[in-house]
C-alpha cells in the first residue's frame, strides 16, 4: 500500500528516472501522488491527488528543478482524506525536512500535540507530517540526520517504510522501515530506494533488503546500514530474477490480460523450471529445506492466507487429502489471530501470499512461530517478508504481479501447492515413484490444453456472456468440490474489476438460502465440468432455470447436457480432476475482465484497492 521511489546519484538528474519507477508502483495505490527534489540547498515539492498522470500533468506545468536527489511517492489514504495537501511527500513546518512514507504511526495524535506544544505548526491531517516535524525537531538539537532519523522513531509506535531528505544535508537519503517493505538499489553510479523491487528493475537488478528496525544513510557512492539496536552492518544482497520487461504491459491493453495470458509460462516457471528433478520426482529449490522425514512427520497441515491467495490455500488443503491423505484446515490468516490458542502439535503451516507483505499473513506467521509452530511460506516475491520470515519457503517464479486483481499468482500459488502434496504424498509413502510422476506428467500436459482456453471461439463465448452480465447487477457463483474455491475467485475477480455484486458459493449451499434471490436478473455462473460433482451440478442448474434465473455454465468442450440447460455455455478442455481448477479459473478471469471493459471500468487500478494491503 503506497509507493516509495528515491534516488541519490554522484552528478545529473534523476528526475525521470523515478517517476518512471513510480509509474511501475501505481498498483500499490493510487489515490494522490508527489515528487521532491533538493536544487541548490532547497527542497521542492509537487503533489497532485488522482493517479501519476495527475502529478505528470502537474509537473509539466510547474517543472521542478533538475536535481540528483529526488524522492517520490504514490499514496493510498490512512490518514487524511485523498487531497492535494495530503498527498506525499510531507515537509517540517520549517521546509528543511521532506519525507515519504508507507505504514502508519499509530501514537501520531500524541507527537503531534506534543510537537505543536513546542511551536510546530502543521497544515495537514497525515501523521507523516508529523513524522516530518519530528525528525526535524531532533536535527535541530545538533545530530547528524541518519541519528535523528533513528532517535525520531524511537519514539514512534506504528509501521514504516520511510525516505528522509533533508536541505541542509545535500548529498544524502536516510531510509528506514519497521512492518513496510522497504529495499535498497545498488547501482553504478547511485544508489537507490524503492518499496517495491519493479520500481527500479530499470535502474538495478542488485538489490539489500532492509529488516524491522533496521536504517540506512544513502550516498551516490557508499552508505551506512545500521542494525535496530544502532550497530554498522553488512546485509546480504540479492539479485532479482525479474526483468524490467516483466513489469511492463508488453502490447497488452491491462497488466491484467497479460497476466492471464502469461498463465501458461507460470506453469513453466513453478513447477518445470525448478522444481521437478530428472527423475521426474518433485525437488523444490533449497530454500524449502525440508527432508522428507520432516515431511513424514508432520500429522496435520495448516493453510492461511487472504483474498485470492486464500482460494489457491483452499484447493492446497484438498490436494493434500487427495494426494497426501493428510488432514488439513484453511484459515483466514486475520481470524487465525482471534482463534483460542491452541497447541501447535505436530502441524505445518502453510502461508500463501503473493507479495509476501500482506500484514495479516504476516502476523498469522509470527503467531504461529510464536507458539513454536514450523512455517512454509508460498510467495511470489524474493526478498519479502514472509520468504525472509518463514521457516521454509517455495517461490512460485511468477514474474511481478502488476495487475491489482491477482490471476496469474493464483496460478502459481495452485501449481506448487500441487506439487507440495506430491512431494508430501511420496513422502508418506501414499504415492509410488510412478504414481507421483503420473500426476507429474499430467501437469506438464496441461500446457497443451491452454490454446483451447485462448481460442478465438472460447473468446466469444465469453464476451457473449460477459455482455449479459454487464446489464445485471449481482450474480451467484456456485461450484463443488475442486470447484467451490474457483467459484470463490470467480466472484471475487468480478466483484474487483467491475463493481458488480457477487458472491462465490459451495453449490450444495444453494437451496439453504441463496435460492431466494433468484429471478431473471440474478443469474448464477455455475461450474459443471465433469467431475465426482457433475450430475449434483446438473441439478442444480436445473432448479435455478425453473425459478427463472439465467445460467452461465463453465463446462468442458462439446458437453450437451450442460448445454440444454445453460442459457451461456463457456468451454473448457477436459483434464484430470485435480487440475481442473487451472482450467476453469482462467475463462473466469477473462469473464470478469471483459464485464468491467464493458463497464468502462478502470481494471488495472480498481477503486479503494491496492495491490499489496500493509495494514490490517
Ligand atoms: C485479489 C487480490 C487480493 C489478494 C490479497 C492477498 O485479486 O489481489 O485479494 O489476493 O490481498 O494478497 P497476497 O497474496 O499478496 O498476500
């Protein structure tokens, strides 16, 4: 949530540079915008509510100076409502101190008074002003800035990832971050800020990423990393595998559709690129760390996660019955918080997040840990928290998830968890070596069926039945089974993208209540492939047509009985049960995309979303 860019450079001007990495981070919010640079011993600042283009358009009106010094800033409200004056960066009431800043500083109300009791004035509502005042407060006591910085959030109870400037320190930026992303860019000729590693791909592929407490001072040529308790450090550095393609929309319309698109490479790049060894058994890369005795140990597993990665741990917790014959439960990871603590026992648990920053995974992990409990973390992003954090980990190797409403990482996240319940499955010995390959095989096959998704004719099916849906105002989604959590993220990318009410629901669940709503103008969007729930599906759509309502149905290629029935049939190709999902989420997808272009919806950057929720 909020983007951070920075940049301090030996001669020249950095100015382009970082806006072009704020436009790679316009996903993490977009509610305002702003940039400030240091020319000649004095700071300027533009700010613009709305998106990027705001600030764009502000600043070609209203040039800022060329400077090698710039920090920037794309906002997601907390605190203040989404306005100009609210907008970052944030100075001192003195112009001497300029910050960005991601998170929230809960004790702000209480510095603020504190600060405005020593004279402080303040012009806007953000604690990030205060938190501008209060650095500058401590700098005028005569410490060097990184200090001030530091004794400033000494006093600060919240979460932060913030970039400090300072007029009367030219050639600096001091970073810090506490529960907010926050990395460091190594480059040849700077060095560099971001929240985010896509927003400085252009800039470096060589990245340190900083820990809770930890803070640096940036220079062109060198810099200071200081540890939480105040000590020099050397961190690691970390050589991201993304490129800066990956983080652009590569002739596509929307981040979106070409992360749909790139759905079939994902498959690739989890499971086949790094993951299966010659013998075609599943070997995942060493950050997993788990021998298969450990595996064998374990007598329950544990899913948690939010959102869309929440259905991808649901499907994760039946694979593993399927495969593994192992008992599972799957939790919100923000209501795993609420639970009785209970004892851990001989549990793994499984955090699945994509971005690896989503505050509520995060502290589910630390809870887990806390009780002495063991986590795998399932992330999409090198160097964030959870894959730092958890005990084990399997990155899924999607390429940055641009698009706010998640499609390809799901795709990831499903795929390694299916090859997580192989691994499991011969590691119980439920599966021989030439069953666990079987079940190999028929995921490297499935490559083959996606050309019949992205079919011209399976295109028009959808768009056909998207049409219906962009004249409705709220629809049903059902499924069973393998199907009940596709029907979960069915509704949810709908209810994202194109504002329409939808609610995904277990199929069985229909006649205890949702049946009411239907008439003419409630259609229900139901999954009948042929599975152990087809004709149970079947009857299901049977008793929605007789009170009237409308049926989309997601069926495989040629399935008359379906078709009798549906008043839109969309086609998908038929593949082993447990990797219908991959098959069936994907016209969902494009279903939901193609209901909010209709409505004219801004898809990439759906409203009051961010791509990465920080906060809980
Ligand atoms: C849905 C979506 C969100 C995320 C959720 C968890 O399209 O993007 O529901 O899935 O916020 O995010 P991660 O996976 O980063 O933990």
């Amino acid at each position: 949530m909020c983007g951070i860019v920075a940049a301090v450079i030996s001669s020249g001007d950095i100015r382009a540079e970082v806006l072009a990495g704020l436009k790679t981070l316009e996903y993490r919010g977009y509610d305002s915008a702003g940039m400030a640079v240091l020319h000649q011993g004095e700071i300027s600042v533009r700010r613009k509510m709305g998106k990027i283009a705001n600030l764009e358009a502000e600043l070609d009106r209203n040039e800022l100076p060329p400077s090698g010094l710039v920090i920037a800033h794309t906002r997601w409200a907390t605190h203040g409502a989404p306005a100009d004056r609210n907008a970052h960066p944030h100075r001192d009431d003195k112009e001497r101190i300029v910050v960005v800043h991601n998170g929230i500083i809960e004790n702000f109300l209480e510095l603020r008074q504190r600060l405005a009791d020593a004279g402080h004035e303040f012009s806007t509502e953000t604690d990030t002003e205060v938190l501008a005042n209060l650095i500058a407060s401590h700098r005028n006591t005569g410490l060097e800035l990184h200090a001030a910085v530091r004794a400033a959030l000494k006093e600060v109870h919240g979460a932060y990832g913030l970039v400090v400037m300072s007029a009367d320190d030219p050639e600096q930026l001091i970073v810090a971050r506490m529960d907010s992303p926050l990395v460091i860019g190594l480059g040849d000729h700077g060095n560099y800020a971001a929240s985010d590693m896509p927003a400085l791909l252009h800039l470096t592929r060589d990245f340190l990423i900083l820990e809770n407490g930890e803070s640096a001072m940036l220079r062109a040529d060198s810099m200071e990393v200081l540890s939480a308790a105040g000590k020099p450090i050397q961190p690691k550095t970390l050589h991201c595998d993304w490129t800066p393609e990956q983080a652009e929309r590569g002739g596509y319309p929307h981040f979106m559709l070409k992360e749909i698109h790139e759905q079939p490479d994902v498959l690739a790049r989890t499971a086949f690129d790094r993951c299966v060894d010659k013998d075609g058994d599943v070997d995942f890369e060493e950050e997993f760390g788990l021998t298969d005795a450990e595996l064998a140990g374990f007598e329950r597993l544990r899913f948690m996660a939010m959102g869309t990665s929440l259905h991808a741990a649901m499907l994760g917790q039946k694979f593993l019955a399927e495969l593994a014959r192992l008992p599972g439960e799957t939790l919100n990871a923000s209501e795993f918080l609420y639970s009785a603590p209970l004892e851990e026992g001989n549990a793994l648990t499984v955090v699945v997040s994509q971005s690896g920053e989503t505050a509520d995974s995060l502290r589910a992990m630390r809870e887990v840990q806390r009780r002495g409990g063991r986590v795998l973390g399932i992330c999409n992003v090198q160097g964030s928290t959870l894959a730092r954090e958890a005990d084990h980990l399997i990155l899924t190797h999607c390429g940055p998830e641009i698009g706010v409403a998640s499609t390809k990482a799901f795709f990831g996240q499903v795929t390694a968890l299916y090859l997580l319940a192989i691994r499991l499955g011969r590691a119980r010995g439920v599966l021989n070596a030439n069953q666990g390959r079987e079940y190999l095989h028929d995921l490297r096959n499935l490559r083959h069926h996606f050309e019949a998704l992205f079919r011209q004719e399976s295109l028009d099916e959808i768009k056909q039945a998207a049409d219906f849906l962009t004249g409705v105002r709220s629809c049903l989604f059902l499924g069973r089974g393998l199907q009940h959590p596709v029907a979960l993220e069915g509704a949810l990318k709908l209810k994202e993208i194109s504002y329409l009410h939808a609610e995904g629901y277990p199929a069985g669940e229909m006649k205890h209540g949702p049946i009411a709503l239907i008439d003419e103008h409630f259609p229900v969007i139901a999954l009948s492939v042929k599975d152990r729930t087809y004709e149970k599906m079947l009857s299901n759509l049977e008793e929605v047509r007789a009170r009237g309502g409308k049926v989309i149905a997601i069926a495989n290629q040629g399935d008359e009985r379906v078709a009798a029935t549906a008043d839109y049939v969309i086609s998908v190709p038929e593949v082993p049960e447990l990797l219908s999902p991959l098959v069936t989420v994907v016209p969902l997808q494009l279903l939901s995309y193609e209901v909010a272009l209709g409505l004219g919806r801004d898809i990439d950057q759906p409203r009051n979303l961010a791509k990465s929720v920080t906060v809980e």
